[in-house]
C-alpha cells in the first residue's frame, strides 16, 4: 500500500502491447497513440491531447507551454509540483512557484486572490494558478467542480490561466460520481496519469488546445520526451480508459474499510474527513517513535507503507489489494502498534 504507482499491467493491456499498430510518434505517425490522443482530449471535453512519459513530464511541459520564464505561478504548499519534481518549475521551466496553504488541497478563493499580487514593475508577472485534483499530501482529497469554477473565477479576473495536475483525476470524478468533463471544464489545461489507479505500467496525457498541445509538443521534444514507436505505451492506455475508471470505486470502498479500521485501534488517528479515495493518512503521534520505525515494523508483517512526515503514514489501495488483504493489513498494523505502545 506504498502506492497505487505499483500496480502490474493487466493480461488485456499486455495484450494490446502485442497486438498495437505502430508508428513514429514524433512525425504524428502511430495510430495507436493517436488514438490514445483523441480519446483523452474527446473524455475530457478538451481539443487535443500529447501522450508524454510521465506525470513529472507532464507537469514540467506543461508548465513551460502555459508560463514565461521568469513569471510567477501559484502552486498550493503541498503540491506535487513543489515537493516531488525536483524543482523542475524553476530549474527546468524557469518560474517562481509562489506556495499558498490550504486546508485540504483547494485554494479559498481569497487566498488565490492575496497571492495574485498587482501587476508592479518590482515583482514578477503572474501567469498561471495549478490545481492538484486529487490531492495527494492532503491525503487524496477531492476538489469539487464548484471549488474549481471559484479558483477559475479568481483566476480569470486577473487574466491567469489555470492548470490542473489531476494525477488521479478519474478518482476525483468516480468519488464524486460525475463525468470527469464537469471537473475539467473550469481548467484551461490539464494532465493525467495512466501510470497510477489505472494500471498501465507508464504514460500520462497532457490535455488542452490545439495552440497549447502544439506547443507541448514542442516543449516534449526540447526535454527529449518524443518517443518513436510510442503506441507500446498507448496501447495499454486505451485499455485503461475503456476497463479500469469504474473500478477505482472498490479502491475507494477498500480505503474507507481501512481507514475505519484504523481508527479502532489504539495509538492511531485518521482524519476520517480526509478520506475520499484511495488514500489513507494515518497520524502516529502518539506512538514513541517516528513514522519511518513504524512502518519498518510494518513490513516486517509483510505491510508495505510510506510516511509522508515525521508522524504520518500514507497507505494507498490499488488493484490488486482486496478486502481480505485490507483485513489482514488492520490485524498487522493492531499487532505492530500494540507492540510500541508496550502492550504485548
Ligand atoms: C499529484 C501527482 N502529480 C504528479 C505526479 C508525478 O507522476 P510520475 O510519478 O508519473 O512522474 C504524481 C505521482 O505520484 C502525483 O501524485
């Protein structure tokens, strides 16, 4: 449960690799990443779309296709982007990330507007807002379509553009039990993995204009992301899009199973609040060691996690964990924390 980025391709995706008709991408000739390219764009109610390695590369093509070097993007605190890419929003696309808190991942529309500073010969131009949907430090949370039309609304009144990192984006939609479009429709551009809850081994999509997606393409190509006979990554993608978005609810079912577990047992708090999708953070607190020594008692039952702060650990349910995995998981992590309180 370290992450649902652990999960195998399915026999049908391992399939399509076989069966894929190639060609080379970086003229715009393989059909199969063509056809990946047109169902992203066509599900998320977008013009077009660009199949890139990952979803590092997405983020980073699209932050150079959306921004100027030098300009200013506003990036919540806990964001991927500012925490996990290795500074490739400055190092690489050369912006000044301008982190604002949140409560659970969206901006309040007053703290996107403080952080917008007026356009002054002393500070840097803004150009563009990021949203990350689901959130992943925020423990998977969604953020709903309305919170996003008053992110956009802000936005747009000063002229910002605004991107959405939506890594887990199906989640966000299947949690809220709505066509993906209504989340989509309050962003100019957006990405989002094929590589996670949906199975396929690599590759996500970046999703917006022509004018945009021309210019990632571009952008793709300057961090040498083009790619030859790339329908052996869409191949499976297609696959993920038509079989594995509906069953991202039973990771979800599994997450709540979980975390209700956890907070039966002794020693150990989850923010029940927190728990919309398939992410579960579990505050260890009050146990006398620190996450990582928990979590190394962890797998010695055989329970694999990650900590995300000194007293927190993060479990993610994915396929390929079922509910009889998730009962076991609980008698470990009892047993485990039984054993730190001094108990047994
Ligand atoms: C919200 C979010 N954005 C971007 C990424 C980056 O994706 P990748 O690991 O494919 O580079 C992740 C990975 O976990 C993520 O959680």
């Amino acid at each position: 449960m370290r992450s649902d980025t652990v999960t195998l391709p399915t026999t049908e995706m391992l399939d399509a690799i076989k069966q894929a008709e190639l060609g080379d991408d970086v003229y715009g000739e393989d059909p199969t990443v063509n056809r990946l390219e047109e169902m992203a764009a066509e599900r998320t109610g977008k013009e077009a779309a660009l199949l890139v390695a990952s979803g590092t590369m997405a983020n980073l093509v699209s932050l150079m296709s959306n921004a100027k070097r030098g300009e200013l993007v506003v990036l919540e605190s806990e964001s991927h982007m500012y925490w996990y890419e290795a500074g490739g929003v400055s190092a690489i696309a050369g912006l000044l990330p301008w982190p604002v808190k949140t409560e659970q991942g969206a901006f309040a529309p007053e703290d996107l507007e403080n952080a917008i500073r007026p356009r002054n010969i002393h500070f840097p131009e803004p150009s563009l807002v990021c949203v990350e949907n689901t959130h992943n430090r925020h423990g998977g949370t969604v953020v709903a379509p309305g919170q996003l039309r008053a992110i956009s609304d802000v936005a747009q009144a000063h002229g910002l553009r605004v991107y959405l990192d939506g890594a887990r984006l199906f989640n966000a939609a299947v949690a809220l039990r709505i066509c993906v479009k209504e989340l989509t429709k309050h962003v100019d551009n957006l990405m989002f993995c094929l590589s996670k809850g949906l199975s396929c081994p690599l590759g996500s999509l970046v999703v917006g204009t022509q004018d945009f997606i021309e210019k990632a393409r571009k952008m793709r190509k300057l961090i040498g992301g083009g790619m030859r006979q790339a329908g052996i990554i869409a191949a499976p993608g297609i696959v993920a899009l038509e079989t594995m978005v509906d069953r991202l609810e039973e990771d979800h079912r599994n997450a709540q199973l979980l975390a209700a577990g956890i907070t039966k047992v002794e020693g150990l708090k989850v923010d029940m609040e927190r728990v919309q999708t398939n992410m579960v953070l579990v505050d260890t607190s009050r146990l006398a060691v620190p996450a990582a020594t928990f979590i190394s008692k962890l797998k010695e039952e055989g329970v694999l996690a990650s900590t995300i702060g000194k007293n927190k650990v993060r479990l993610v349910t994915h396929r390929g964990i079922e509910k009889e995995d998730i009962e076991n998981a609980l008698i470990s992590i009892a047993n485990v924390t039984a054993r730190l309180l001094g108990h047994e």
